[in-house]
C-alpha cells in the first residue's frame, strides 16, 4: 500500500446527507459506525465521512445507502466521531485491496477515473 494505516476497519453507513440533491455524490457527509477492524490496531464508535468532488479530484464515490457497508482506512485513532480520511464500499475493496481479496490493478477497470489504494 502506498501509506501507513494503523486501522483498516469495515463500517456502517449510519446517516447521508447530500449538499446538493441534483448531485448528490459531489458533496456529502456521513456518519459511519465501525463494525469490524480487518488490519491494525482494533478501534469502535462512530465516524464522519466528508467529500467534497472535485474536477481534480481522482475518486468519485458513490452516494453511500443507509446500511451500506463501507471500508475505512485510518491512520491514527479514530475516538468517537472523528472524520475518515479514506473510506470506500466494501464492494469496491472487494476489487482493489488484497485484504479483501482485490488486486490493486483492477482499479483501472472501476468507473470513471483509475483509483488506487490511499
């Protein structure tokens, strides 16, 4: 992997709000609740996902689904509440990192631009 995690988690999408209706994975916040750690340090409670995309930006994700299960790459201690510097679905970890069973090379075929693991 390209950076250092102390966690790499499985989490829940608990709550979803999108800035804009009309384009609802553009900016959005969410709250997530770990569920599971899969690599690292063992940590619980709550998270705060933010993004904003950008034209620049070269990972566009979907608008998470209540419920949803989401990957969560942390490095450092999340606390209670604390943001999510990275986060994926799981179905796109399912794809890209090792972990999950994933090949980093398949991001090349994921829609729109190539991603890569944080």
């Amino acid at each position: 992997m390209a950076r250092d995690f102390v966690t790499v988690a499985e989490a829940r999408v608990l709550s979803v709000e999108a800035a804009d209706p009309s384009r609802p994975s553009r900016e959005l916040v969410a709250s997530l609740e770990i569920t599971g750690t899969v690599d690292g340090y063992s940590q619980t409670g709550r998270l705060t996902l933010r993004h904003r995309g950008v034209t620049e930006c070269p990972v566009r994700l979907p608008l998470p689904q209540l419920g949803e299960e989401w990957v969560v790459y942390l490095g450092w201690e999340a606390g209670d509440g604390g943001p999510a510097s990275y986060a994926w679905p799981k179905s796109w970890a399912e794809r890209l990192d090792a972990r999950f069973g994933g090949s980093p090379q398949a991001g090349a075929e994921m829609p729109g631009r190539a991603h890569e693991l944080p």
